[in-house]
C-alpha cells in the first residue's frame, strides 16, 4: 500500500456506509488498510458494500475475506462458497505464539524456518475464518502438514499480480485470466 489516502479514497466508489466507517476510523494505518480493501474491490469488478457482523465482513451477494499486513491488504471472494484469506508479513514475533498455535509435530515440522511457520499461521487463520467459530483452539483442533517446498513453489519477492492460471489447471467455471483474490502494495 504505497498509496496515499487521498489517493486510494479516489480510487474507490465508496457508499454511505463505507465513508461512515473511515470517518469514524482515528487510525490513519486503519483508514488506509478500509481504502485498500475497497480499491481492490473495485479493481476486480466488485460492486457492493461490505458490511460487518462481528468484525467479520460479509457481503449481500457472494463471500468475502480481506487480510492486511503491514503494507499489503488481499481479498479473495467466491460467489458461491464461503473463502478465506490470510497474509503475514515473515518476522520473528511468529515465533512467540508457536507454542500456543502449533502442534509439536508443525513445530518439528518448521523445524525453526520463520517461513514455514507463517505459512502454518497463515493456513491456520484461513481455516479459522472459514470455520467462524470463536471456540476454535489452533493448536488442537486445527492440524497442517507442510509439504516441502520447492524452488519453483517459492519465492522470496511476491509478485504484485497473481500470475494468470494456466488451461489445463483453471477450475470448472473460471475464465482464462480471472482473478478470486488480489493483493495491493
């Protein structure tokens, strides 16, 4: 999110409801993660309000999930089927939580990589938002396995634009090119 708010405020269609939220937002950070979101939505084509319940978004048509990390905000939504995302900035705090997050076995796992156990965050929140149950304790009723990671899997430099899905690998129903989630820096 290297954009201004001013910037990023003229790139949105904002409603009544969103400027409401950003007005009474006193975070400069929080009101440009808001705009962030609403300029991705309207960059894939996304023309509806996100109201909340809970903290959680949710729209009128479709599912929703919106993530942000430091100057990164993602989005990903499916018409039909409840989605989430999750994106983390790779640091050392991952590693004051892990004992309370993760399993002995992703520990072991991770063996130390602060990569390997953001990716387990990150897997681990995606399922918690999916699940929308408060109750759920990550280390005991969430279970990830990593799988190993590879040179063509894994880069250290996100790209800023999802690559485009190749024929043989787009799921039924989605076009060449279209995009479910995307990310703004």
């Amino acid at each position: 999110m290297e954009e201004s708010e001013e910037q990023l405020h003229a790139m949105c269609d904002l409603c009544d409801e969103d400027l409401c939220r950003i007005d009474n937002c006193k975070a400069p950070k929080r009101r440009i993660e808001l705009l962030s979101v609403r300029a991705l939505l309207k960059a894939v084509g996304i023309n509806q309000t996100i109201h909340y319940n809970d903290s959680k978004p949710y729209l009128d048509n479709g599912y929703i999930s919106i993530s942000h990390s430091v100057d990164i905000a993602a989005i990903i939504y499916n018409l039909d089927y409840p989605v989430g995302i999750d994106i983390e900035k790779i640091s050392p705090r991952i590693q004051r939580i892990a004992t309370r997050a993760f399993s002995d076995e992703e520990i072991a796992a991770a063996n130390g990589d602060l990569e390997k156990l953001t990716i387990l965050w990150n897997c681990k929140e995606c399922v918690f938002k999916l699940a929308d149950d408060e109750g759920i304790d990550f280390r005991e009723m969430i279970s990830i396995q990593l799988a190993e990671m590879s040179p063509e899997t894994h880069s250290e430099t996100p790209s800023k634009t999802p690559p485009e899905t190749p024929p043989e690998r787009q799921s039924k129903g989605q076009s060449k090119g279209s995009r479910n989630g995307s990310i703004i820096e």
